[in-house]
C-alpha cells in the first residue's frame, strides 16, 4: 500500500489579497511546508532554498502565468484595472 499523504498539523487562516485572492498556509510533521494560492495559472519566478541556515531565510515568489505571456492581455495589467474597479 503507498504511503498515506502527511495531515497538516497546522493551517493559518486564509489572506485575503486585495484583488479577493486568498493564501493559504499550512505546515506538515516532516517539516514541508504548503502554499495554496486562489487564481491560477502561477508560474515560479524566484526560488532562493539555500545559504547559510542561521542568517539566510527561503524566498518563493510566484507570478501570474498569464505575465509576459502571448496571451492577448497582460494579466498584472488585469488585476491592477480590477483593483482599480473596486477603489
């Protein structure tokens, strides 16, 4: 039988971004750590996971999958109108 996936031991409240996406975050025992994002597509544009443990600290960023892309509008350029909307 496989390996049953690790229940989280601790999920932080959703964060509401201004745009009405939200993050979540949640860690696991083997110390992993989860990151659920509402809006997809995403694309990885920064991964810094190494360095000196004691000083250094992990930085993800991820992106709009739409950005920089052939779609027909840029997607950051979407979200900033729709903020624009609401303000």
């Amino acid at each position: 039988m496989a390996d049953q996936p690790l229940k989280a031991h601790f999920v932080a409240d959703p964060i509401e971004l201004p745009d009405g996406r939200r993050v979540r975050v949640s860690a696991y025992p083997d110390g992993s750590i989860r990151f659920k994002v509402d809006g997809l597509p995403y694309v990885l544009t920064e991964a810094y996971l190494s360095g000196n443990p004691e000083k250094d600290k992990a930085i993800l960023k991820i992106s709009p999958g739409k950005q920089g892309s052939s779609a027909s509008h840029n997607y950051a350029e979407l979200l900033e109108s729709r903020n624009k909307d609401k303000g």
